[in-house]
C-alpha cells in the first residue's frame, strides 16, 4: 500500500494501478491476482498539505496498474479478485457518479505510461526537459486522483525545483484536460471488411486506369498493390499505396499493352476493451483498478485487376521533297516519311527511330546507314509525326524503303513498322542519264516530249489539208492557164470546134502539153515538221537540264 504523510503521522493510504494494453483482450469475470511486487513512485502533495506516496501495482496477468481510489485499501495476492465491466464498480466517487470522469480516468489510463513509453508521453505533452519513471508515475497517479474525488486536489510533487514542478504541472494539466475514452467499443467484422470499387475504373488517354475507392467502416487502412509504384492519382502524379485514406479515388500507372495487378487493402480498428478489477469480501471492497486495452480487429480484401493495351500501330507515306513524288533524282535527295500513329499516351515522351533500307533483287533488306529520329510528346492519341531523311549520291537505281520504330522514354521499343515490300513507304531513286535517252529521271521527260509532237503534227496536217482544198481545181476545168503565143510563130487556122468535152481531154494528152502535178501540200507540210522536230528537241533538252538541277 501507499503512505499518506500529513502532521508527521504515518497512516496506510490505498495503491494505485494503471493499465497496460499490450496484453491481450481481457476475459470479463476472469481471476486475477494483484501483486505485492509494484514500483513506487514520489510523493504527492495535495492542497490541504497531506501527503501520499504513488504505487503502480503489479498483477499475475502482466498488467501494472493505477488505482481509482485514494482511501481504500488493496487486497494483495486475494483469491476473490476478478475483472468486472465498470457497471461493477463497488466505490462510491466520480467513477461510478459521474461518467464524463470516469471517460477522463480511463483516458488517463490508455495514454500516459506504460501504456505508452516515456518518451511518446512527455513528447504529446510538449515537455522537452527531462523527467525520471517515478516522477512521470506519480504526476499520472496524482491526475487519475484529482479527477476521481472531489476531496483530493494534487498540488505539487515533494521535492522538486520550480523548474520542475512547471514541468510536472505541464504534464499534469495534460493528463487531466483530456477528452475521454469509453469503456468499450464494437464493431463488426462486415463493418470493417474494406471494399474495393473499380465499376467506374477506364482506361483515360493520359495512360492512368480508373478511378478506384476503398471503403470501409473501420478508422485505419492500408492498401498496397503488386508491381509496386504504380498508384497515381487522375493526372498520372504518384501516390503512396500506403497513404491513401478510404474513399479516397486513386489510379494505375498503365503503359501501351496489356496489363494486370493485385490490389490489396487491410482495414484495421481499435476496439477498445475496459475492465476493472475488483475485490469483494462479504460487504468489503478492496482497492479497484482500472483496466482498458485496444484490441485491433482486422480484415483484408483482394482484387486483380487488369486492363487492354492501346492497340498500338503505326503507318509510314514515304515521298520525295522535292515534288512529292515517290522518284528521287539520280543524285540524291530528301526523303519524307509521314509517320501515322494511333495508341500513343497523351503526355508520354516518344521517340520515332528511322532507317532507309535497300530493298535487293531477292527481296530482302539490306541497311543503308542513312538513320534519323524525332522525339515529341503526342497531344492526342493518335496523329502524324514527319521524319526527313537524307540520301547522297550513290543510291542511282535502287530501291529505299523506310522502317520505323517507336520507342518510349526509357528506351523500351513500343511499336515498329518494317515491312520491305510495303509500297508506302517506299520511294525509288532515278537511274544515272546514259545515251542521250531524256528518260532518266521519272518517265516526265518522254512523255512531254512526244505529247507536244504528235500536238505539233496534227497541226501540222491540218494546215496541211485545208491548202490542198483550196487549190485542187474543179473537175473538167484546165489546172493552169493556156500558154501565151510565140513570138515570130505564125497564126494557124483556127480548127474547128471540138465536140464537147474532147478537145481538153486531148489538149491534156498532147504531147505538146506540159506536164503538171496536183498540190498534195507536201511541200507546206516539211516547214511545219521541221518546227515540230525543233520544239521537241528544245523541250527535251530543257527538261533534261531541270532534272539534272533537280
């Protein structure tokens, strides 16, 4: 038992007890034994000057204990002790009278030590000095004390310093200004069950997939997932699993393909489990003490989880620079490929990776070394991106088909597009000029070329035949005038008239006739193919010497 000082007079005084709850739930009407072992702390004054020694008891469960009740004395190693519900309280003090302060007293009892260290308490409390065991035991016995009876107000404690005993009083009015703690709490296992919500979970353009939310009925909740570091919140920011609260939304970290987690959650609470022990003997109680403990109750729930890739493709349009066609001049050039992309990450940095390959006789690809890339971070989903390749001299006559990869920020390939034989992304370099043929470029020159002539002789014919319409004379009339008479020839007779029609088929006939050819427009026609020939030539060689400047 304690000791009251008061006047020099020694009286027995009643122990104390407080609670401990690293122990195990506490079994109601089970017997338990109070200790004579305890450990003492210093003596408190009260305000009327009396005197009383502080005592946490031990007992046979493991528990060390403050007691309820100042005046009473305690029943050691009693075979009668059991734990009781407070309804059972066998005193007659604030306790049992007022339920605001029993609520404080076992607040006391589940937040000062040993509940908690030392260190924890003095830290919650503000208190950066030092303070021994005893010192913080007797403060704590002294708080439970003032709350419990009206007739005992703690002072101080016994030799301290006034540095001290601001300390004390510090810790002292921390104890006491508490907002209390109930005898127990319940709750079911369904309560605090969690409950994972993935029904409004999609997969959204910026590469996060949900929302998900937590719920459960208990206070504390842990949630972790398998990869690790993929929880985000809507805009892709990481999140601590750890952190997250119930109802609190929160997101996967998806990439292009496929893919699958566990998402687990752990919900947890303290229910808190009171008791007191008591000591009843015929119609005499011993000192109570009082007994609270957190029993957690946990459950957990799991969940896979799993998502579609973006169906990720990508489409190459290779062209020539210069005209957009797909013939490069025998001398090089620049290539233009047009990368069509659908799937990309909105926001996520890519790197389109190109190279021309030589498409060989056999069909197979054969590497160019002619290589560019182009990083970008896509605005949408899907939609082009252009890579420009040079090609130098060298490459006459063959065939270049671009291959594109696409990689993302970490160098991972996402995506490629490498078919040899797609059309697309193929262009042709022109052959080298050989023997004056005007066709070494793209086929434009000889088609110029013969168009315009076959322009310039049809117009040609057509002059060519309306003059030989207007000078082919009418039928039965003489193609020229007759001749003008000789000088010195004499006049002859005039013979008489022919019948019709037969003096000019013989005049025609006559030897003394000359002869004459009707105009075919021959002659008209050699000028104008000579024309022809000349604005073919002039063409083709002006074309040529544009494509070769090509």
């Amino acid at each position: 038992m304690a000791v009251i000082l008061a006047l020099g007079f020694a009286t027995a005084v009643r122990p104390a007890y407080a609670q401990d709850n690293s122990t195990s739930s506490i079994e109601i009407g089970k017997k338990v034994k109070i200790k004579k072992q305890a450990t003492w702390g210093r003596v408190i004054v009260r305000e009327n000057g009396s005197r009383i020694k502080a005592r946490l008891f031990h007992t046979d469960l493991g528990l060390r204990a403050y007691c309820i009740e100042y005046d009473v004395d305690v029943f050691e190693e009693n075979d009668a002790t059991v734990t009781s519900k407070w309804i059972g309280f066998p005193g007659n003090n604030n306790f049992k009278n007022n339920p605001e302060a029993a609520q404080k007293i076992n607040w006391i009892a589940a937040n000062s030590f040993p509940a908690i260290s030392k260190e924890e308490l003095l830290a919650n409390a503000g208190i950066t000095a030092p303070m021994d065991d005893e010192t913080v035991i007797s403060v704590t016995q002294g708080a439970i004390w003032d709350i419990a009876s009206d007739d005992f107000k703690y002072e101080a404690l016994e030799g301290s310093s006034p540095e001290q005993h601001e300390q004390e009083q510090k810790l002292f009015n921390y104890l006491k200004d508490n907002p209390g703690r109930v005898e127990s709490t319940g709750m079911e296992e369904a309560k605090i069950k969690p409950v994972i919500d993935s029904s409004k979970a999609i997969r959204k353009d910026n590469g996060v997939f949900g929302p998900f939310v937590v719920t459960t009925g208990a206070r504390e909740l842990q949630v972790s997932v398998e990869p690790k570091g993929i929880i985000v919140d809507a805009e892709g920011n990481p999140i601590e699993a750890s952190s997250i609260s119930k109802d609190q939304e929160f997101y996967f970290k998806v990439d292009e393909e496929k893919g699958s987690a566990t998402l687990s959650a752990r919900a947890s609470d303290s229910l808190i489990d009171g008791a007191l022990i008591i000591t009843v003997i015929a119609t005499v109680h011993g000192q109570t003490l009082i007994v609270t403990h957190d029993k957690k109750r946990a459950a957990s729930a799991e969940q896979a989880i799993s998502w579609e890739g973006t169906d990720l493709k990508l489409g190459t349009t290779a062209t020539d620079k210069h005209d957009s066609d797909k013939k490069l001049s025998h001398k090089g050039g620049t290539v233009v490929d047009v990368v069509a992309y659908e799937g990309l990450i909105v926001g996520k940095q890519y790197t389109i990776k190109g190279e021309l390959m030589e498409r060989l006789p056999d069909g197979t690809a054969q590497p160019t070394n002619i290589t560019q890339e182009v990083t970008f971070t896509p605005d949408t989903p899907n939609g082009e991106v252009k890579v420009e390749f040079t090609v130098p001299e060298g490459f006459a006559g063959k065939t270049l088909v671009v291959f594109e990869r696409a990689f993302d920020a970490n160098g991972k390939l996402i995506a490629e597009h490498t078919d040899i034989n797609d059309a697309k992304q193929t262009v042709q370099v022109a052959e080298s000029f050989l023997g004056g043929s005007m066709d070494y470029e793209t086929g434009v020159a000889t088609t110029a070329i013969v168009a315009g002539g076959l322009v310039l002789t049809a117009v040609g014919l057509v002059v060519a035949t309306r003059t030989k319409t207007r000078e082919v004379p009418p039928l039965g009339e003489s193609p020229a005038a007759p001749a003008a008479p000789v000088k010195g020839m004499q006049k002859s007779e005039t013979p008489a008239p022919p019948a019709k029609g037969v003096a000019k088929i013989e005049a025609a006939n006559s030897p003394a006739a000359k002869p004459a050819l009707a105009n075919t427009g021959v002659s008209s026609i050699i000028p104008l193919l000579l024309i022809a020939l000349a604005g073919v030539t002039i063409g083709g060689v002006l074309i040529s010497r544009n494509r070769r400047r090509g």
